[in-house]
C-alpha cells in the first residue's frame, strides 16, 4: 500500500520524510528551521514514527542531560549485510538499554538551539602501573 500523495508532500514539507518516500534507512539532511546537520528515518519495523536526530554521538553524560532535558535517545546501527549494501537504522532506546551496556552510537533527538555534550573519548592510555615496584620505596621512574 502506497502512501498517499497529500500526506507526502506534507511530510515533507515538515522535514519528517525524504522526497522518495519515508525509509527506515536512515539519511543525512539538514533542518529546515536551524539548517543543522541531522539524521531522519523511521525509528522501527513496526508503527514507526518518523525521527531526527542530531548527527553527533553523546556519552552517558549526554544522554543524562537529554532525558533530564525530555528529549529521547536514539541508537545508530547498522543493518543489512555489507556485499548487499548495508543500511544505518535508527532506533528508540527503551529503559534496559538506557541502563545496559552500550552495543551501538547514541544520538538524540534533534531539538533547534539544544546543543548537548559529544561523547568523550579517552585521548590517552589508562596511566596504571602495568606492575609493582620491587621495593614500596623507589619510585617507579
């Protein structure tokens, strides 16, 4: 069943669908208030809505301050087999995966003049000892 055509034409007019249809594939564009860069597709299989999420990963923090803000989070993945021409898809984060370990890059939903925090990356090694000193009190240099 095809969509029909005054409801793709609005959606689009709205930013919520890309002029080819709306996709669970997602695909960059920008915003069409703030002219930022974002992401949009369908956010599941199954009653999906469509989504935007900025473009940038957030950490723990990020999404922290995103859920206190009531902006939901995201998961980027990607989907399909890479000889077949892999696809990203963008799917809603529910509690368990909000408090699990992180499998996939979390983004939030584009919000005009929000700007959270980028995920924050460690730039050096963890400085631990990789052994102990043989005596408490020389110094390990």
């Amino acid at each position: 069943m095809a969509i029909p055509a005054w409801l793709q034409a609005h959606l689009e007019n709205i930013g919520q669908a890309n002029p080819d249809g709306v996709s669970r594939a997602a695909r960059a564009t920008r915003c069409r208030q703030c002219r930022a860069h974002i992401l949009t597709a369908l956010d599941g299989d199954v009653a999906a809505m469509p989504t935007r999420v900025t473009n940038q990963e957030i950490d723990e923090m990020g999404e922290f301050l995103a859920i206190s803000l009531g902006i939901p989070t995201y998961t980027l993945r990607r989907a399909g087999h890479a000889t077949k021409g892999a696809v990203w898809h963008i799917d809603g984060r529910n509690q368990s995966e909000i408090k699990g370990p992180r499998r996939y890059a979390v983004m939030a939903q584009h919000q005009c003049g929000v700007h959270l925090p980028p995920a924050v990356r460690p730039v050096l090694p963890d400085a631990a000892p990789t052994r102990a000193p043989a005596d408490p009190m020389t110094p390990p240099f």
